[in-house]
C-alpha cells in the first residue's frame, strides 16, 4: 500500500479546549491522501486535520506511510477472512454430501 498526498494546505478550525469548554480557532494542516493497493488501484481516500506540533517536521510522510501499512494489514486480514470462509463453506459442502452408511463399521 502506497501514501500519496493529493492536497495539502494551512487552515483554521475549530476545535473544544477542556479549560474554557468551548471550540476555538486551531491552527491545523489539513492533508487529503490517496492510499493505492500495490496493484495501483485506489483504495481509500482520507483528509486528515493535524496541530503542526503532532507532525513530524523531519519526516511529514511518516505518519501517513504508517497509516498505509495498517491499511494493507487491514486488506491481507480481510482477504484471509474471505479465504477462511470460503474454505469454510467448501468444508460444510463436502461434509453434507459425505453422509456416513448406517452399517459402516464406527469409530472407537
């Protein structure tokens, strides 16, 4: 899975401070990044609001280069998932036509 930034630019929003209890203006960077499967089809398109002090000044693409790899832990799992279930399916399949023979030897 593949980050890239598509949008990105300075912006004010309002955000709830605990101390006055109300939303004030808040400085952010506002990112909107595309993740790419690594076949290059589009997966997911998220905007992220970040505080300039929860960014990474050396590294801004870290962040978002981790949210890929969750994302593609997110698709593996999930296409193990459908893997799990189909062969659970198969399984019940085969066992629905294998009915055991009322005088076969049983098992000990």
């Amino acid at each position: 899975m593949k980050a890239i930034v598509t949008h990105v630019e300075k912006q004010t929003l309002p955000q709830f401070n605990k101390a006055t209890g109300q939303d004030e203006p808040t400085l952010v960077v506002a990112t909107t990044v595309e993740f790419f499967k690594d076949d290059g089809t589009l997966y997911h398109t998220q905007t992220y609001a970040q505080r300039p002090e929860e960014i990474d000044a050396n590294d801004p693409q870290a962040y978002f280069d981790k949210q890929a790899s969750v994302l593609q832990a997110d698709v593996e799992g999930a296409a193990s998932h459908v893997q799990d279930e189909a062969a659970s399916k198969l399984a019940d399949e085969i066992v629905a036509k294998l009915t055991p023979q009322p005088d076969a030897p049983q098992e000990d």
